[in-house]
C-alpha cells in the first residue's frame, strides 16, 4: 500500500461494511482507496474493526489470523505476533463517540489522520433507529415526545460538523429508507429529509450559520439527476440492493455528495444486474445445520424427536389443506439426527455458487460466525409449518394462515388489526432474502430458513453472507451483538461498486 491511495474517514463505522467495500475496490488490478480512520462508539462493532483493520495491513494475512478464527489461538496471542500490524489497526479503528463534547479531539484526529492530502472521502451513516418505519411506530406510541426528543435524530448534525470543518471533495452518506417520511417534530410537520438535504448542501450555513460557498451537488448512484439538480426526487436517492447482484431485497438511501468547487460532471450510476441472486445460489453451500432447544435437553435426538411428534399433532390432523399436509409428514420423514449446531468455528469448507473470488477464503478451512439459535419446542412446530408452507406457497404464512394451535401467545395476534401480521417470515427459496435488519439480534422469527430438514432461523454467518461479507470476515461480541451488526451493516459488495463511481468523480479532479 502507498501514499498514493485514496484516504477514507469512516464515520459511525458500524461492523465497517462501507469501508471494506472501498478498501477492496480495485482498478488496473491495484486497490485505489485506503480507511485512515474509522469511528465506532459500540465496543463489539470496534472491536470487529479493530481485527479487520489488523488484516488489511497485510497483503496475504498470515497464518496466525486464521488461527485465531479456528480459536486455536487467542486475539493476544496473535496481535502480540504482529506489533507493528496491530498499532496501525488500533490507530485505524477508534472507539470514541461521536458528539458535541467530542468534537475537538474528533477533529484533530481527522486532521491528523489525513495529513496535507486534500484529496479524500468521508463515508458513513448516523445510527437509523429513530428513523425507521417499525421503530416510528413503536416509539410513538408508546412516547411520541421521547421520539421526537430521541437524540438519534440529531446525530446527523455530527455529520454535517464534520462536513463544515474538514470539507472533504466527496462524501457517500447512507441512511433507511424511512427518512423519507420521517418527521422532525410533533407539534409543526416538518419532512427531516428535506431538512437534511437542505443541510447537506451547505453544512457551513447549517452548522456555523456562515460560509455560504462552501457548497454540495447532492446525486443519486442510482437515477439520472435532472437538469436542475434541485428538482431531484427524495425516492431517487434511493437504492435497491436486489437490483445490483446483493442477493437481498434491501431499500437503502444513499447521497453522494460533491464539492460545488470541484464538480466537473454528473457522477456514473450503478449498473444494473441482469438477474438477481438467490438466497440459495448465496448460502446454500454452507453447513447444514439444526436448531438448538431451549428450556429443555438440547440433543440431536431430542430434536429429531420434538419434530417427529408434529406426525402426531392436534394442528396437523386438523388441517384442511390436504397438499400442505401431505407435504408436511413427508418432510418430517426427513429429519434426521446427523446435524450439529455449528459454533465459531465449523470445521467444513464451503463452495459458494455465486461471487466464489469474493466469498471465499481457502486458508480459513471452513466457517466461521456459523452457530445456530435455541428455540422453545412450539416455535420448532412453527417454524417446520411455515417452511414446509413457503416450499408449496411459495410465500411466507401469515399469521392467519397459521393452524390455531400454532398461534403464539402474543398481544398482536389478538387484535383485530394486526400490526405485525407476518410474525414468522421464511426466506423464500428463489428469491433474494428480505431485508436484513438489527432486529435479527432480537429473535430469528424474520429470518426462517427456507430448508425444512433444519427447522431454524438463519445463522450469523448466513446473514452476513446475504449482506455479502467475505466469509473471512470475522464479527467480534457474542452472537446477539454479531447479528447486530450484521444487521445495521452496508453490503459491503455494494459499497464496492459505489466506490467504483466515487474513484472515477475523483480520476476527473485530475
């Protein structure tokens, strides 16, 4: 790596998604861009970036990180092998929050980071709880003051601060899809997009009040920008992973932002995909698996067993649906006793059918991050039903479409107007996976996997393979802080492909 690479500040890092897809694009054969700093306040998420920050310091990570990953080895027993690797990954990956009384020790370190280039980009997205549809919902309800007071709608402005102090050429900011119809306050209707756009544009004059020429032209990496770059459409800045090789239906914002002083053109625009990928054709090859059991002996024969009694159900032989039914005994024929749970480490190399170069790893000699939940016996019988029931239908059961004897003891499903009717969501074999969110840590009843003979929800490893994470890509914390930030992640094979659009506006600086 040289002086000559492209520095990036990543801020609310995050698991580093964004940053591991700028880090890996190429050109002419040669890695163009290069993260000088990336901040991340959670301690689990640092510490994931702390490690791969530490890998991207070699050229072809040695043999004692793998075994670190195989937990042959301690994360002290490899740092301590690699001194030198290890303080550039600790000055990389910085644990600090972003907020007002930071801002001073924010700056210097920016400034430091980036010495006397001038040419770079700052890349990231405020934490988007509070602006997300299902989080509104709740938060409203339960307190629609503490929502609009939530201090996460503010994080932008740490944003916009260091846009007004360090002015980068360009910036990529992402965001949820539902800032679009986020409101800023109770009493008067405010849309927060507009605002943030508007601020975005002119972070000085947000910020300071002042310095009106330092200016943005704000596009979309997806839709053509209109002649007057003012008349572009909220929804246009709006990105469908799906359409692009991510093999998950995920709806993301994205803003791309260039210095009014340095624009020259119109930024290039992702390229479509000519099909979508499939959330087999992307996990697929991985190691079959089982549930685990909780509140109860956690064996492969109790398994097999608590799943061999639907055979004998009250819901089962009530069932009119006489397909259904005949494809539910002959699925339960099935299941067997060979799987294991998986853990950290499972020891079986995967071949993955799609993006094999970005995928694999041959020196990590199988998978990692690739255990699987405990569920109670009667969430095994849900989720066996709605598996076997998207293999036929071809879509994921609602709630309704649930035997009565299934139905969970939960206040949603006594209401007349359900608010969350789909309860229990299978990924749909041939299709992209939907969505995968932070609340994957919660429980796994959104993420069923599509293959019945397993009767579980998605894994970590899984997730991060449809957010398109190299398999060598380690996430530090246990399993709930994992899927956390697998969750709240950037593809990082989109981010790749944004980076590709951010090295050509900059190619035309020169």
């Amino acid at each position: 790596m040289t002086s000559s690479l492209i520095p990036i500040i990543d801020i609310f890092a995050g698991p580093g998604g964004l940053g591991e897809g700028f880090s890996a694009f190429k050109s002419g054969n040669q890695h163009k861009f290069k993260i000088k700093l990336s901040i991340e306040k959670e301690s689990s998420e640092h510490q994931t970036l702390e490690l791969r920050a530490f890998f991207r310091q070699f050229t072809k990570a040695p043999s004692e990180y793998y075994k670190y990953l195989r937990k042959e080895i301690t994360k002290e027993e490899l740092f301590s092998q690699y001194p030198k690797e290890y303080t550039a990954a600790q000055n990389e990956a910085w644990k600090i929050e972003l907020a007002e009384k930071n801002r001073s020790l924010v700056k210097t370190r920016i400034n430091e980071a980036l010495g006397n280039q001038t040419n770079w980009v700052l890349i990231g997205g405020p934490p988007c709880q509070a602006y997300s549809l299902v989080g509104r919902s709740r938060m409203r309800k339960v307190n629609p003051w503490k929502y609009a007071k939530d201090h996460r709608h503010k994080l932008y402005k740490e944003y916009l601060q260091i846009l007004a102090d360090h002015q980068p050429p360009v910036f990529v900011m992402e965001n949820v899809k539902g800032l679009l119809s986020s409101q800023r306050t109770i009493t008067k209707k405010e849309n927060t997009f507009d605002l943030i756009l508007a601020d975005l544009k002119n972070p000085s004059k947000a910020v300071y009040g002042n310095n009106p020429s330092l200016a943005y032209k704000l596009f979309s990496v997806s839709h053509e920008s209109p002649e007057n770059p003012e008349d572009i459409k909220p929804e246009s800045f709006v990105v469908r992973s799906e359409e692009y090789g991510i093999p998950q239906s995920r709806h993301r914002i994205i803003i791309l932002g260039i210095r009014s002083d340095i624009y020259k053109a119109n930024p290039e625009l992702l390229k479509l995909s000519k099909k979508q990928v499939t959330i087999q054709t992307a996990i697929g090859d991985l190691p079959k698996l089982r549930s685990g059991i909780s509140k109860g002996e956690d064996t492969k024969e109790n398994w097999q067993n608590t799943i061999k009694t639907i055979i004998d159900a009250k819901w089962l032989n009530e069932l009119n649906d006489k397909s259904l039914k005949k494809a539910i005994i002959k699925a339960t024929s099935k299941i067997g006793v060979k799987l294991e749970r998986g853990g950290s480490f499972v020891n079986k190399e995967p071949s993955p059918k799609i993006y094999s170069e970005w995928y694999l790893d041959s020196a990590l000699l199988g998978v990692c991050n690739h255990e699987t939940r405990a569920h109670i016996k009667q969430d095994l019988h849900r989720y066996f039903f709605a598996s076997v029931y998207a293999s036929i239908k071809k879509c994921s059961p609602k709630l309704e479409d649930f035997p009565k004897e299934l139905l969970p003891l939960h206040k949603n499903v006594k209401k007349k107007s359900i608010i969350f009717n789909d309860r229990f969501k299978v990924q749909i074999k041939g299709k992209p996976s939907t969505t995968v969110v932070s609340h994957i840590s919660k429980d796994g009843h959104y993420y069923i996997h599509y293959d019945p003979s397993q009767c579980r929800s998605l894994t970590v490893r899984e997730a991060a393979r449809l957010q398109t994470f190299p398999d060598n890509y380690f996430f530090e914390g246990n399993r709930t802080q994992q899927y956390h930030q697998v969750g709240n992640a950037v593809p990082p094979m989109l981010a790749y492909k944004i980076a590709e659009i951010v090295y050509k506006v900059l190619e035309n600086l020169k």
